[in-house]
C-alpha cells in the first residue's frame, strides 16, 4: 500500500561538463575578469590622476595582461605552464589575487585537468605511427 519509489540512480545532467571540466572553465573566467580588472584600475587611476608610482602602474598593467592571457589561454586549452607561471605573482595581491592565485595553480596541476590540456596527435605524427614497421618479417 505504501511502497516507497524506486530509488533513481544519481546521474548528471547531460548538459553539465565534467568536474575539471567546469573548474577549467571557472578558473579561465575568474583569471581573464581579474586581468581586465587590474588593467581598468591602471587605466583608471592614471586617467583620474592617481599619485602611485609609474613602476608600479606598470608592473599592474603588465600582471593584468598576463593574467588575461593565462585566462584565455586556459579557455582554448593552451598554455597551461603559462598560465601556472602567470598566477604566481598574484600572490602578493591580498586577498583576492592570493585566493584566485592558489585556486588556479591547484586546478591546473590537477591530473585530470592536465589530461584536459593533452593535445591529439597531428595528422603527420600519426601517419608515421600508422606506416612504422612493428614487428615485421
């Protein structure tokens, strides 16, 4: 009379990537708004006539490029050496660039996120693979 329903198995969605898959792409976003975010806050305070000094805008401006490209890079699965090198100096950049800067060098090395970044190989290499002489006669 009050049969319990059948337990459903746990699936996800099809339309849901991978759990490295969305942490990529987490991280690809969070770095590329970061980089445009350092390069607004250059741009702003030299337009509004901030007192820093000019090695220190640059050295913002330079980071923010950098950390947009290591965005972009994570984003087109490229780069993923760049990327790690690129997050290293938010460190100093407390605490949101610390957080971001972390977050990134763990999903990146992670092994399953690292199988992301794995290239097939070119049409070339696997034509020489292909016509080799294993084992012959």
């Amino acid at each position: 009379m009050n049969d319990p329903a059948p337990a459903l198995p746990y699936r996800t969605p099809p339309d849901r990537p991978p759990g490295a898959e969305r942490a990529l792409r987490a991280a690809a976003a969070c770095n590329g708004v970061w980089g445009v975010f350092c390069l607004v806050v250059v741009a702003s305070t030299r337009f509004i006539g901030g007192t820093s000094p000019l090695r220190v805008e640059v050295m913002m401006a330079a980071a923010g490029v950098a950390v947009g490209l290591a965005g972009l890079a994570m984003h087109r699965r490229r780069a993923r050496w760049f990327a790690v090198v690129a997050a290293v100096p938010n460190l100093v950049v407390f605490p949101v660039g610390s957080a971001l800067a972390i977050a990134t060098v763990v999903i990146l090395l992670h092994p399953r996120v690292a199988a992301l970044f794995a290239r097939p190989a070119s049409g070339r290499e696997q034509a020489s693979a292909g016509s080799g002489t294993e084992g012959g006669t």
